[in-house]
C-alpha cells in the first residue's frame, strides 16, 4: 500500500517537473519533456544486460578495461590490482 502511494505522488510529481521543464525549454534544442522522463517508478525501456561475476573482477580487480581489451597501467607498468595486493 505504501508503494502504491508512492507511485501516485511520483506520477503527479513528475508531471509537475514535466510542465516545468518544458516551459523553460527551447523547442529548437530539446524535444519535449514527458512525465515518465522524470517518474523513477518507470521501467527503461532498454534491457539490462546480465553480466557475470568473472567479468567486474576483470574491470575491477584485475584493473582490465573491457572496451580498450588492455590493461590499465601507471608510469611504472603497474595495474592498480597489483598494487593493492602489494599494499595489503
């Protein structure tokens, strides 16, 4: 019940920052505001992507960068993963 609630005052709340937005907007620039723009109770429409546990180990701990394919490294060639488990 209280989701629900949440939900209303959402919707009329984003409708209000909707108005808002699009009177101080110029239509030449930006396309209309909608209030689902601003309603975080909306779904996207895009998909999340699942991703798997071994792959933010790479992008975090291993300090690998997925889009470039590398690893990323200081002035002495060293990964941050490296020099964490140094620090430790």
């Amino acid at each position: 019940m209280a989701e629900a609630r949440q939900r209303d005052e959402w919707a009329r709340t984003s409708s209000l920052m909707a108005l808002i937005a699009n009177a101080n907007r110029d239509p030449k620039k930006h396309r209309a505001f909608r209030p689902t723009d601003f309603d975080p109770f909306r779904l996207s429409h895009k998909p999340k992507q699942k991703v798997d546990v071994s792959i933010l180990k790479e992008i975090f701990i291993e300090g690998r960068h997925q889009a470039l394919g590398t690893r990323h490294q200081d002035e002495a060639g060293e990964t941050p993963a490296r020099r964490f488990k140094e620090e430790s």
